[in-house]
C-alpha cells in the first residue's frame, strides 16, 4: 500500500472514530421526547439513558487503558466496536425500556475504545505541536459531527421514530470497524508488560500537575453535556421548540466550537500558548457571568439561551487544543491510562451532574444554568493554575 496513501487512510478512520464517539449521544437526543411518551418513564428514568451509557464508558475505561498500553491500539478498538455495534442492535430492536437501557450501556461500554483511543494513533506517531494541530482539526471535525447529528436526529426521529437513531449509529459503527480493520497500523508493544491492575494509575494520581491538566480537561467539558442531556426536556417540552427546531438550536452551539477548533488548530503555533490560555480564561469568565445572568433573570427565551452559552463555548477552545496534547504526553508511557483516566472521571462527573441536573429541573434555565456556572468556576481555578505552573510551562 501506498505510504501516503495509508497515512491519509489512517488519519479517516481517526476522524471517523472521532466522529462516532460524538454522535453517539447526540444523534439520538432529539428523540428523547417520543422515547418518554412510548415507553411512559418519568424525566429521571429519561435522563438515565445518558447515565447508563456514562456508567458502561466508565467501567470500560477501567480495563481500555491498561490493555491499550499492554497490547496496543488497535485490538482494543475492534473489541470496543463490535460490542458497541451489538448494543446499537439491541437498542433499535428494543422492545421494553429495560432493553433498552441495556443496549444503551453496551454503546457506551463500547464505544470507549475508539472514542478514547483514537487519538493515541496520532499521539503514538507525531511531536506535539503537530499533535495539537491535529486535535484541533479532529475537535472541529468532530463537533460539526456533533453540530449536524441533533438536526439529522431531528430528522430521522420525524420520518423513522426513535428507533431510526439506533439503525444510524449501527450503519456508522460497521464501516468504522471495518477500515479500523483494513488501515490503522498495529501499534509498538512495550518491552516490559506492566500488570493490568488499579495500581497502575497511582503514578498518574501522585503527579499534582498533570491532576491540574486532567481537571480541565474534565471540567472545560462537564457544562456542554449536562446542557445537552437537559436541553431537549427544556426546550421542546417546556419552552415550546419544535422537534423540527430543535436541531439548530442545539447544533450551533457545537457549530461554533467546530469552526473555532479548526481555526485555533491551523493557526495554535503562531502565538505564545500561556498568552492564549490566558485569553481562554478570560473568556470564560465572561461566559461565567453571562450563563449567571441568565439564569438568575430566569429568563425563558430559547435564543438567548443558546447565545448565552457562545462566549464559553469560545472559550474552552484554545485549551481542548492545547491542553490535551500536552497531557498525553506528560506521562509518555502511561498514554492509554491518561486518556482513560481523563474520559472515566469526565463521565462520572457528567452522569453525577446529569441526575443532579434531572433532580432539581424546575421547567426552566435557572437551576441548569447555576449547575453549569459551578463547573465552569472549577474549570477556570485549574486553567490560572495551570498557566502559573513551572512543570507544566517547558510543554509550552
């Protein structure tokens, strides 16, 4: 095969891993309304169809990270793709709430692999400034994935029912593992196997800065997906948008991080990184008390709402890019654990978060926005220590 060829083949079957791990929650949000009414569950048990999903992508994570870095990238992924295909089948098949919340949790128990995985064939095979390029790339692509899957969820919830999402995601997840098959390189075993055991990742534990970098990365991330497992509740129930509507309410917000992602990727090593976090802090602070404002005015406008939400979304972009990069790479021999690590607390937060979220939901904006305006606050604290930290500094 064609060496550039290859390397270009590669770098699909990543943006399409990507691509699935995005879309895996978000494509079949719009449908959340008619999977309430068809199977008469309560918002709570709504909401735990999202939870389940976290709770199967965290306890994959606890094996996916030592295996990856004992046995390599790619028979990892298989395994993750094909019970992640099985859980799409079961749920579009799904005749009971029960089945289908065991499909859910098989989705997300496997879908972990490719999703967490991903970026370690790129990690594995370039320096870092080129890695963070390509995080920016792969973030933008990604999110226009996420942008665009809740308008064609929309869609496909309108003319196929909900169950058509399942059928979606199970088309996406076959062709994935097929060319995850034909083109991603096995990858470089270590010479000496470390025991696959909870131990293996108190070294990652005892390191307070890459804790520092770890905890961006978790909580830059927390107030997208609690606003997305709650919005459609919000916003078609209860502030009367449309399920034809909804789409491009929800879209533009992951629109707008696409588009910046790109763009702060191509351009990322052109301006000092402490200068821009910096910036990136700063923005969030404005998005801080933006999303306050609007929630303590209650305000009820799904517009202002969204747009309420951009400066933040703006300003967790120059860190996705920058700082997960360097996180991988803080520990080089402990990559998959890292980025295990990073999606398992990430997903234990958000479900925690969800069903905090799902509790106090009073049929407006306000108690949402108070949630996510506390782990903005978390995630600003650890960028201003991350900009300030000497070990951290010589990635810059």
């Amino acid at each position: 095969m064609n060496q550039a060829f290859a390397r270009v083949m590669v770098l699909v079957t990543v943006i399409l891993m990507d691509i699935l791990g995005g879309a895996e929650v978000d494509l079949f949000v719009p449908s959340f309304p008619e999977i309430k009414s068809h199977f008469n569950v309560s918002t709570i048990l709504l909401e735990a169809l999202l939870s389940v999903n976290f709770l199967g992508f965290c306890l994959s994570l606890f094996f996916i990270g030592g295996l990856a870095d004992r046995y390599g990238r790619k028979p990892i992924i298989l395994l993750g793709l094909v019970i992640f295909i099985i859980g799409s089948g079961l749920c579009s098949l799904a005749s009971s709430y029960n089945f289908l919340l065991m499909g859910r949790f098989l989705q997300g128990f496997g879908v972990a692999a490719p999703a967490t995985l991903c970026f370690l064939i790129i990690a594995d095979s370039y320096p870092i400034a080129k890695q963070q390029y390509f995080m920016g790339v792969l973030n933008g692509l990604m999110n226009v994935a996420v942008a665009g899957a809740p308008v064609v969820g929309s869609y496909i919830t309108m003319y196929f029912h909900w169950q058509g999402n399942f059928i979606a995601l199970l088309a996406l997840g076959i062709p994935v593992l097929t060319m995850t098959m034909l083109f991603v390189p096995q990858s470089k075993l270590p010479e000496i196997k470390e025991p696959i055991s909870l131990s293996g990742y108190m070294p990652i534990f005892k390191s307070k800065s890459l804790m520092l970098l770890i905890g961006i990365a978790v909580f830059m991330c927390v107030p997208y997906w609690i606003f997305l497992g709650m919005s459609p509740i919000l916003y078609m129930k209860d502030l009367g948008v449309s399920l034809e509507h909804y789409g491009y309410y929800q879209g533009v917000w992951a629109l707008v991080f696409a588009l910046g992602s790109i763009f702060f990727g191509l351009v990322i090593n052109k301006f000092p990184a402490k200068k821009m976090l910096k910036f990136a802090a700063y923005t969030c602070l404005i998005g801080l008390s933006v999303i306050m404002l609007v929630a303590a005015l209650d305000i009820k406008d799904p517009l202002i709402i969204a747009l309420s939400l951009m400066p933040f979304t703006i300003g967790t972009i120059i860190p996705a890019v920058i700082i997960y990069p360097i996180t991988l790479n803080f520990m080089p021999q402990a990559k998959g654990k890292v980025s295990a690590l990073i999606r398992g607390l990430f997903f234990i937060v958000t479900a925690l978060g969800l069903e905090f979220a799902g509790y106090c939901y009073q049929g407006s904006f306000r108690n949402i926005g108070i949630i996510i305006s506390f782990f903005i606050m978390i995630g600003v604290i650890n960028l201003f220590f991350v900009i300030k930290n000497r070990e951290i500094a010589k990635f810059f």
